[in-house]
C-alpha cells in the first residue's frame, strides 16, 4: 500500500513533531503530518502549560480555582480544541491527518526501493490508507501515563493529571499517588487551593530520579503547605463510603494505615508509546544497530529525556540535518535511500536540564552525583547549602547547589559535568550551569567569573572555588 | 619615613581588599591591612546586604520596619561594629590597622629600592606612621557618595542610603534624587514600607546606564507601586515648613512644581576615592603608562564596575599572580622590585554583571545595544518581549530580554557580547549570559542548547535563534 508520495511524513505532533512538520514544509517539502491526538501534544492541553498555570494561580495572595480553570479553558486551551495549531501547520504548507500511523514492516524496518510506506488508520473507523515518504519518517509519538491498577478503585474516582487540568470543581481530599515531578507540582498546586492532599510515594523520598536533598527539601516545603507527605507507601486497597456516590473512600495503605479521601490522582510516571533505539543524530537504529536510511525519532520515546525542549531540539537537528541534503544534494528526486551527510554537532544529550516547578524549584543537568556514585571515585562534587549563601541568608531560603566535576584520570577531569539546584527560581539557576555543561567548561575558567552579588547563583562560585582547590 | 617591613600592604578593606589580605596572610605573607572605615566596607554595613534585607523584608505580606532594622542592627552589622570582622581577619595572620593610608609619593609612584613605602595617619589625630611593603601594595580604597547640593535643604532632612539603613523610624513622604540601581531599589523598598515615595530624575529614565527598555518597564511597576516618578526634573530648592522642626519642607522642582517631602534621599551616585590607571591584570600603571613593579588595585576605583563581585574576582586574580611568585621563585627577602611573570588570563572585565534587584530586576553583562549605538551596524541585537514567552505568558510576567553578537567582519562576529534582561529573576537569569558571554560563545553554539521549558531563560534560544538565521 504506498499511497500518496510525499517528502516526508512526521508521526505524531507534539511540540517536535509539529515543529519539525513545519520546519520542512516552510523549507518547500512535502510533508504528511500525522497524529491521532490533538495537535501540539500533551504539552499545551495537559501538561506544561496549564499545570504551570495552576501553580502560578496557586501563589496568588487569593488562590481562584474558577479563574484559572477558564484561563486554561479559554486562552490555553481552547476548550481542548486543537483547530488553530492545525490551521497554523497547514499554513506552513503540511497535510496534516488525523489517525494513528505505522510504519510498514515496523519502526526500525529498512525503507523499499521507493521510500519508507506509512499506513495512516482514521480515528472514525475508516479505511487505513497508505502514504511513502522519499526522504524521511521521523517518528515522535510521545508517551502516556503508566497508570497502576489499585485494587477497588472506582475509574469515577481514579483521576490523571487530565482530569485536574479539566476539572470545573475541586474535591475536597486528594490522595496523589507517585511523588515524581508531575505528583509533586499538582500536589503543591492543589494544595494552594486549599485541597487537604496526601502523597503516597513507594520511594523513599519525593523526586527520586534527583539529588536525595531535593526530596528532603521539598518534603519539608510541602509539610509547610500542609501537604501529608508519606513515603514508602502504597495502596493496598480503596473501598468507597459513599453509598454509590462518587468519591469518598478509605484507603488502606501498605503501612496497615487507613487513609480518607474523595479522588486518587494516579502520577505515577508515563512510558514511551514505542520502543526504538536512536543514535546521537536521532537516526533511529535497525536491529543490528545500523541507522536506518530516512528513518528518524525525536521526544519521549528517543531516552533523552520526555520533556518539550528536548523534543524541541531534536527537531531542530534533523531539520538542520534533513535541510543540509538540500544544499548539497541537486533536486529532489530519486533520492529515496540516501542520508544526509551534513552530520554536524551530535544531541547534545547531556546537557538536556530538568526543571520540577514546585517551590523550591528542583533543577539538575548533566551527570549527578546520585544516580553514578561518587563512591567510585570517578567523579568530584562540591555541595553548597543556599541558607548560607549570602542571598539564601538575605532571603531567608532553604536550598542547596551541588556542582560535578569530572574524575581525575578520565577525560573529563577539570570539567563541569554536572548540576543540580533546589532552591527559589533554581529553574533559572540551572541557565547558567546548562550552558557550563553544554560547553564543557573547565571549573578553572568557571572560577574566574565575576558572578553577580548577591545572586543566589553566585553559589556557583564558592562550589567552583571548593572543586579547583 | 620607611618604618616596620612586611610583604604586602593591602589599603582599603571593602569586600576585595578583606579578601586578598587574607588570602595572602594565608600563604604565609607578612601582610599589613589598613582602613579608615570599617572593615568588611560599605557591602555588609550600608550596601549590599542591608538594601537586599529592606527589599526582602518589603516584599512580605506584612512589611515590618521594626523587624529589618533588628535584623539589619543585630544580625547583619553588629551595630555597625567590625569587631568579628577585623578579628577573623587578625585570624588569617594580617595586622589589621585603622588609619588613613596613603603610597608616598603617590597611588602611581614608582617603589624605592626596598618597597613602597605607605604612611599611616590613625584616626584619632595621632602620629603617621611608616610602613614598607618588600612585595606589594594593593589599593582598594574604594568610593563615597557624589552628593549634590540643594539649596535650602537642611543637612537633618538630608538622606544618605545610610541613613536608610540605620534608620529606626521612616518618614511619612520621601523625595528620593537620583534614579540609578540605588535609588531605584530604595525608592521600591520604602514604598513598600508605606512610606509615600517621589524619585527626582535628572535624566529621561531610571538607570539610564541600562537598556532603554529597563527604565521604561521599571517606571511602569513603581507607578504601580504607587510611587511618583518625574523623569527630566530636578530640585531647585527646598524650603522648610515644619517651623525649625526637622522634616516638613516643600521642594521647588525645576519643572516650576512644588513637592511636599519630610526628608530627601541623595542617591547621586558614587565616585571613586583615588583615580588610578590599571591593566588587564590589576596592575597600577605609572604616568608613562607602565605598570609600577609590586603595585595593584582592584574594587571600585578601577572603573570595572563598583561591585562586590568585580572587586572580589580581582583579589583571586591578584592573590594568584602573586601567589605564583612564591612558586617560581627561591625565597621572599631581596625580591623588592620584581614582578609577577605567571601572566595567567586577565580581568574578564567584559563578563562583569550587573543587577538592580528591584521588581522587576534589571540584569546586564558585556556590550549593550544601547551604550556602543546599533545604528553604527558594529553590533546585532535581538530582543524578546518576555510578555510573550510561554513562561512570560503563564506568569503574566512584564519583561524583556535582550542578546547583542558581535558586528559582522568583526572579530567577534558570530559571537554573543552582550546582553540584558529585565523581568523577574533577571539577576539569576543573567547568570546563562554572564557564563556564555565569558566563554565568548558561539551564536551556534548557544542555538543548539536545549533550554529548559518553560523557564524565563528559554527566552534566550528565542533570541538566539533570531541572531543565528
């Protein structure tokens, strides 16, 4: 089944995805844009921007869930309509389709002589249809919520971060399940709002991909808000108290604790809705780890972190890659099977930082001391506690920096490598470290640096100082 | 007059000059540190740290005088005491003494065969003194405030940021004159306070050293901040109403209007207390503009910037070039004469930030469109309303970040030279631009960071990639 030909389809329209789409068609490719979600992905409906705009609302001196709910209704999300980011891709010149795309043969299989065939299934049931890309398939179809099964729970009372972000009315007791980056802002965003939350974290602290003292800061932080934090804790069973009516229902957890609450939020984590395995330059990888010809992957499902900027970058790279055949190659035409020999820069996946907005922020890039082990000796780290940085005294914040140099002995020795930051606006702090770890800089020329005083980003320098001595 | 010998005479204590005298005394130098002030300077006692106290202070929900000036008296200066200051200082080794220093000869004269020679004169009128630096003598004496004078104004209603600081009581209606980072931050602090502020600005904005945009965004939020802001307006006279009581008096403003005020605020600036030429290296240059053997300055009078930071990064550079003397040399005695030859890197005098930590900040490093003239083609500039960014977006922010690369045909063509950014968090923001700038990044090379979404920093790959195309 080719179908219709065309330069290239794109596979899924999150932020990458329709970036890409149109960054090709603006270049005067033919591009078949395909997703079976809504156009702009979860990102703009249901993930970055309204939960960011809930926890901006939650700060206010007088936190209104009616507010925010038609700010994001009205001016985010257009009622969870996607027609203008269609309109604003077709007005780059894309076909964009509606359905659910599959590459023929798989994702990794080799294109045919004529290019890669895509088989585009409608949503309404209608006939699959058959589309070749001649040059490129880049595949970016995200994740979805790893939701847990709880014995007894009800689906009417079982919500996502969907249904916060949708919701007209509050319940009144929350047990949020998962204590990762998106159970942590909706909890602290709920929280503001006045919503009693209890967290139940099978870990043994919140955030525990990050530095251990960001769990314990914001453990002390959301006691504060009068947050029930509980860690090394699961749900065993739920078991409703209402009658038939939705939502009240005792928990009863791992500890042998029971548990009152109106709605579980399940924030337990998302996986990739496709396994393949993608070299530095997005190619995707064949069985035998050979790019495949055309074959590209961007966002969740490339590991290189499920978060709008990397796909956001990675778009960037293939189209500067994908664009740079056009410059060397002459026309169009035929050209099914050959592959841009513009590398240029790799991904640079190690300096992709990570922002969890909750106050204090938490913020890390590059390589942590926690998930490598300093034990081994390989690596060097230097922490500062922010409460005694001058503006953390000033302040009054709790907060700690932590830098990661290179091991003495490997490459990367002299090196910042590494950084992680919880404290006030330490989203805005990591900036700075981001740029250092993408640029590979040396903690001797870091030292030099006349930081600004009393930023709480000078902290830099005295970790810098403590790693060159 | 050549008196007690030691290695090194540091003249002047603020932040910088505190510094090298320890890290030299550390080493194992023979180090003679002399202010007439107190030791530590005007940061920890009237700049830097009680100004960001008030700020902090008038940002609560319920601003509290009484507390900050406790806080400022009891935790910050000791009253305005140096004891623990001067004695972590004697801890490093340094003989502290108080007394007005001055290089015979002159700041820029040539040392005689065994040193230069420096005369302390102490406070209290008693006898000069004589000492004799073998190795070095750095200045750091630092700067005082350019007061103006305003006929009429008794000296009792005539404010200094000092009397801020000190101040036990606040007035009910303050003229503030000057509308640079001092004044602007002080004029916001007591208006959040209650205290019922107008800024007098000679000039056609506030920090006219700034982006034009800074002023124009930071008259915005003081209006807001029910301040009274009159750019192009200065003070004629002032004439006292209270009937020889200190306080009620009415201004004559060179507009022909009349301002009611109980005390005027002076914050006209700063300028140096000794004119020197330096170098790249701190080194003070002779009449010839040679550099005098074994004589340093840092800190303000060097022109770098009159920062903390700017004075602090020139003691590490200075105690490091003469640190490596030690290394390369055999012994201390007979070396009178002889200078450092480890050059090691200069004063990265371009990467010197600066940050006004009003609501919104105001943030810079490097070249500015607006200092150096876009119209002259040397510089490129690109600028992002914040307003408009997804982070500006959500948090309904006011702001504006700014990129300047270097002109093309230029050396530093490609290159990112400058930048400015005013909005929330700028000063921490501007810690991405103060490392990229430092580092001479490539424009290119920025375009292909993965900037955390959705942080105000992301703002700068909008602008990057604005520059790039």
């Amino acid at each position: 089944m080719s179908g219709q030909i065309v330069d290239a389809i794109v596979i899924g329209l999150g932020p990458g995805g329709e970036d890409l789409a149109g960054r090709l068609a603006r270049a005067g490719w033919s591009v078949l844009a395909v997703d079976e979600h809504l156009v702009g992905g979860e990102c703009p409906y249901y993930g970055c921007i309204p939960t960011k705009m809930l926890l901006h609302e939650s700060r206010r001196a007088d936190p209104d869930w009616d507010r925010v709910a038609k700010r994001i209704r009205g001016e985010a999300t257009d009622d969870w309509d996607d027609r203008a980011a269609v309109e604003r891709l077709e007005g780059t010149g894309a076909t964009v389709v509606r359905g659910h795309a599959a590459v023929d043969g798989g994702p990794d299989a080799a294109p045919g002589p004529g290019g890669t065939t895509v088989t585009v299934t409608p949503p309404d049931g209608g006939a699959p249809r058959g589309w070749t890309a001649r040059r490129a398939v880049v595949l970016n179809t995200g994740s979805e919520p790893a939701v847990i099964e709880v014995p007894g729970l009800p689906a009417s009372a079982a919500w996502t971060h969907r249904d916060v972000v949708r919701a007209r009315s509050l319940p009144g007791r929350l047990a949020v399940i998962g204590g990762g980056p998106l159970g942590c802002e909706l909890a602290q965003a709920l929280a503001g709002f006045g919503v009693r939350v209890s967290m139940l974290v099978r870990g043994e602290r919140l955030l525990s991909g990050e530095d251990p003292v960001a769990g314990e800061l914001l453990a002390d932080a959301f006691r504060a808000n009068g947050i029930d934090v509980r860690t090394s804790t699961q749900v065993s069973l739920a078991r409703e108290t209402g009658g038939g009516r939705p939502g009240p229902m005792v928990l009863t957890l791992s500890t042998g604790e029971e548990l009152d609450a109106d709605r579980v939020l399940l924030a337990t984590g998302r996986r990739p809705r496709d396994r393949v395995d993608v070299d530095e330059y997005c190619r995707v990888l064949s069985p035998r780890a050979e790019p495949v010809v055309g074959r590209y992957a961007i966002g969740d499902l490339t590991g290189a972190g499920p978060f709008t900027h990397t796909s956001m970058a990675q778009s960037a790279l293939v189209a500067r890659r994908l664009l740079a055949e056009d410059d060397e190659g002459n026309g169009r035409a035929g050209r099914a099977g050959r592959d841009g020999h513009g590398q240029g820069p790799p991904f640079p996946v190690r300096s992709v930082p990570r922002v969890t907005y909750t106050h204090p922020e938490v913020a890390a890039v590059g390589l942590s001391a926690g998930t490598t082990g300093t034990g081994d000796g390989t690596l060097r780290t230097a922490r500062v506690d922010l409460a005694g940085s001058t503006r953390g005294w000033i302040d009054e914040v709790a907060g700690s920096l932590t830098l990661v140099a290179g091991g003495p002995g490997t490459p990367d020795a002299g090196l910042l490598v590494g950084a992680s930051v919880v404290g006030p606006h330490a989203g805005e702090v990591i900036g700075a470290l981001t740029v250092a770890v993408h640029a590979r800089m040396a903690l001797a020329e870091l030292d030099r640096i006349p930081w600004a005083y009393p930023t709480l980003h000078r902290a830099i320098g005295t970790a810098v100082s403590e790693l060159v001595e």
